[in-house]
C-alpha cells in the first residue's frame, strides 16, 4: 500500500501491512488467497463517541484536501467488506497536530447509500469557535469579526470537502 494519496499531503510510510491515514490498522490476513494479491485485510477504523470499527475488507480509495495553508482537512477511505458491504471512514484533522481529529466510519449496503452520506455531510458541524462569546471582557464589535472569520473557514472547509469526496466519487465511478 502506498503511503502517497490524492490531495496535496504526502504521509509517513505505514508499518508493513499497516496505514496511517485515518489512525486505521490493517492486517493482510497470511495465506489467504486475498492477501496474496493484495486485497484482503483485517481493518480497524477509529469511530468517535463508538467502538472502533471492525472488518475485514480491501481499500477501495483514499484522500485528503489537506494543505499547507488549511487549518482543518478532512481525509476520506472507502473500502469493500468481505460480506460485499462499503464501509467508509471520515476523518476531520487539525494542523497544530495535536491528533484530536473527529473521527467516524459507517458501513453501508452499496455505494449509492455510502456516497449520499458523504454528500449530505455537514462538513463544518465539527470546528470549534475559538473565542467564548459569554466572555465579558470580549467587545461585541471583537466576537462579531472572530464569528465572521469563523464563517469563512466554515466555507473553505466546505468547499474543499465538496472537491475531495467529487474526486473520490469521480474515481470510484469507473469500478461500479
């Protein structure tokens, strides 16, 4: 597996038979006919507020709209389950590096359900304000600026999730 994905963000090679996107564990399952060619594995998706996720599967596509300008990126991986299901794990990330990223992974009947998922997402749901409105030291003038700021980094994040899962779609399309 490689460690290079679409997205401008290039990762730390995994471990062998491992990833480091989306804090997953995969395990090539020895002598299986599909380890042999590369597909099947154990998988281990992180879920936030969830056990982690389960299965045994191989990794359909993957990417990330990080960038070295964004604060927050999302990173997106779509696998096929041995029981012929689509599990997908969605990560959001912060650049300070502190891995307290907000993680979820579901599994889906097909790739219709998986994808109107994707897309009905609120991408921004997840950004924290970074200044407390109750504080009465902050001017209204002060929280309505930070508010605005915080609109339009909603809006980016947005925006470049819309383009990320377009392009995953896009890709997988050519395999359905």
């Amino acid at each position: 597996m490689s460690a290079a994905y679409s997205g401008t963000a290039i990762l730390p090679k995994p471990a062998p038979g491992g990833s480091v996107l989306h804090d997953r564990l995969m395990i090539p399952l020895v002598g299986s006919p599909a380890s042999l060619a590369g597909g099947t594995a154990l998988v281990l998706l992180r879920n936030i507020g969830a056990k982690p996720l389960r299965f045994h599967g191989e990794l359909l596509a993957e990417g990330s709209n990080r960038s070295e300008t964004a604060a927050h990126w999302h990173e997106i991986a779509i696998y096929r389950t041995d029981a012929d299901h689509i599990a997908v794990a969605l990560r959001l990330q912060r650049a300070c590096g502190d891995d307290l990223g907000v993680h979820r992974a579901r599994i889906f009947g097909d790739l219709d359900l998986a994808a109107s998922w994707l897309e009905q997402f609120d991408s921004s749901g997840d950004l924290a304000a970074d200044f407390d409105v109750a504080d009465r030291c902050v001017s209204t003038a002060s929280v309505t600026l930070k508010a605005a700021a915080m609109r339009e980094r909603a809006e980016r994040l947005d925006r470049a999730y819309r383009g990320l899962i377009g392009e995953i779609l896009f890709r997988l399309a050519a395999d359905f």
